[in-house]
C-alpha cells in the first residue's frame, strides 16, 4: 500500500554532517506523522525524531536534540532527517516510518522502509 526508500546513508567523520532523505510512494497521504528510528547491531531500535502531518509540531530523543532536525515536503512525500555535529554513538541504520500519529513508538508505525546506513568514524 505504501512504499518508503531511504536515502543520504554514508561514512563521516566525528564532528560532520549528513541529511537522510525518505520518499513515500503508493498509497501515500500527507495526514499522516513521518519519524525516524535508527537501530545499532544488537540492540533494539530507538526512536529518533517524529513529526506531524502539518510539520508544526516536532519531537526528538534527548540524544540528538540539538543536533538533528526533521522536517518535511508534503507536496514531494517526502521527509528528510539533518543532522549535523555527528558523534561515533550515531552510527546505525536509520529507518523512516508513516503511521497515524507522531509517536516516540515504532510499534505506531504501519509502514518502514528498509532503511540506510549511517557510520560515524575517524
């Protein structure tokens, strides 16, 4: 019904920056919240940042507040992650998801990409 693709994945260097892109295909609709998650090997994943069908309202993990900002191009489905000040702790995949309401939860999430990558190191 929806499709996501993740996008903007690389290597970088402690202290730099990347902006991760997600387009929405499909069955798609701007009433619906957009976040990112991210997910280190073996841990659990992590929410990171979520907003709001409107892109008025905004939420972050304490862990990146600051740093990264989520944004949105209802007109491009698409939802784009900034984050600058890159730290080592950063490394994942980074994963975008659509659901209902923006949630700090990714079982809220009814569609994920497949994510991209993200490695911080020196």
């Amino acid at each position: 019904q929806v499709q996501l693709v993740e996008s903007g994945g690389g290597l970088v260097q402690p202290g730099g920056s990347l902006r991760l892109s997600c387009v929405a295909s499909g069955r798609t609709s701007s009433s619906y919240a957009m976040g990112w998650f991210r997910q280190a090997p073996g841990k659990e994943r992590e929410f990171v940042a979520t907003i709001a069908s409107s892109g008025g309202t905004t939420f972050y993990a304490d862990s990146v507040a600051g740093r990264f900002t989520i944004s949105r191009d209802n007109a491009k489905n698409t939802v784009y992650l900034q984050m600058n000040s890159l730290k080592s702790e950063d490394t994942a995949v980074y994963y975008c998801g659509t659901g209902p309401w923006a949630s700090m939860k990714s079982s809220r999430y009814s569609y994920w990409g497949q994510g991209t990558q993200v490695t911080v190191s020196s």
